[in-house]
C-alpha cells in the first residue's frame, strides 16, 4: 500500500539554525500539506500546495517557513531560524483530490 | 466557539464494551467530515469518513447530524487495540479543502 514518508525521523537543532524537513507524498497525489502537532496539543494546519503554488497558509507560517516541490517526488518544509517555540512533531500529508489526507510518520523537530 | 469541539475524556472502558464519541462543529457550510485515529507520538490515521446518511465499518459507526453540527463515532465490542485518541475533522468549502482538527477524545480499553 503506498505510503506518505518523511525524513528525519528525529531532528535536532540550535536556536537560530535552518532545517529542512522533507516528505515524499503519495505518488499520485496532487495535493500536499504540511501540519505541526506540539506535544500534548492538537494538530495545526500549517500550508497547503497545490499546483506548484501555496493554496493556503495559517497564521504560523510566517516568513520564517517556506515549501518547496523541488522535483517530482519531494515536498520540502524549511525554517529559517528556528527558534525554542518551533519544537513539534511535522506531520507531511498528500491526497488525490482536496478530500481525505494520508499523513506521514512525522518528523519531531528539537530545538535547543 | 471553537471551530471543532471534543470531549478530551479520557473513556476508560473494559473489553467488549461500546463506546460513543460525539463532536460539534460551528461552521454551517463545512462539506465534509472524518473521524482520525492517532497513537501516542504517531501520525493521524484516516478511520472513517462521515457522510450525510451514516456509514458502518465494521465495529465502527460514524453519524452527521447537519441541522445541529454534531458528528458521533460509535465503536462497539471494544478491543485493546482500540485505545486511542480519536480525532473529529472537518473540512470547510474551498479549493485548499483545509483539515480542521478537534482536539482529539482520549479512549483507553481496559482488561
């Protein structure tokens, strides 16, 4: 059954530094979100991509983040300068029409 | 009013019983509706989608009630593998389809 994937597993980082999170959405899908879940707190939708554009973004994505569909395969979230507050779980998710989103394992994201 | 609510629970609940989660939403023109299941510190899963008329699978029952904006999920004969947090989302109009997430219902299956 395809899946959504998504690296680092875990990644961990300073203050101040970049991060990339990367997600390969399903293969067939078009549309592709990213979602961030800090601990004991609900999921928050951060963007959403479609069309090798943003569709929508929440008031958490500010200039600090920014998507990228580099190729085919990767969807790519970046932060700029990560700061104590940005530690969560990202979750990656894709779907074939704007309807039910398969999500990926996640990526927690320590910072330090 | 929040845009999704949940009871957080938690349901502590022994094998085999049935168990009712309920959520309301406050946007009248929201289109579409799912149930999501998620593990401790693990991704949430899709378990059901919700329709007009009230869908069954297996165990699971999911309901719509328009007119008030409430959703229920009824899980009957319960299993240890149940527990979880179950997830009410609903997605309003608009090309984007934005997932919003209810805080989650806690539900624990005991021996």
């Amino acid at each position: 059954e395809p899946e959504v994937t998504q690296t680092p597993s875990h990644q961990v980082t300073q203050m101040g530094q970049e991060v990339i999170l990367r997600c390969v959405p399903i293969s067939n899908h078009l549309y592709f979100y990213w979602y961030r879940q800090i601990l004991g707190q609900k999921v928050e939708f951060l963007v959403s991509f479609y069309n090798n554009e943003i569709s929508e973004k929440s008031e958490i994505f500010d200039d600090q983040f920014s998507v990228e569909r580099p190729d085919g395969s990767n969807f790519t979230l970046k932060i700029r300068s990560t700061k104590l507050e940005d530690s969560a779980m990202y979750f990656c998710a894709s779907s074939s029409a704007p309807s039910e989103q398969y999500f990926g394992p996640g990526t927690r994201l320590t910072v330090t | 009013r929040k845009e999704v609510e949940q009871d957080p629970g938690p349901f502590n609940v022994p094998e085999g019983a049935t168990v009712a989660f309920n959520c309301t939403y406050s946007n009248s023109a929201s289109q579409s509706f799912f149930w999501y299941r998620q593990d401790c510190r693990k991704e949430p899963k899709l378990l059901m989608s919700v329709y007009s008329s009230g869908n069954e699978d297996g165990r699971f029952t999911a309901q719509l009630n328009r007119a008030s904006q409430y959703i229920s999920l009824l899980i009957r004969d319960s299993k240890l593998s149940d527990s979880a947090t179950y997830l009410c989302v609903v997605v309003n109009a608009g090309n984007n389809r934005k997932l919003i997430w209810g805080l989650g219902t806690s539900l624990a299956v005991n021996p």
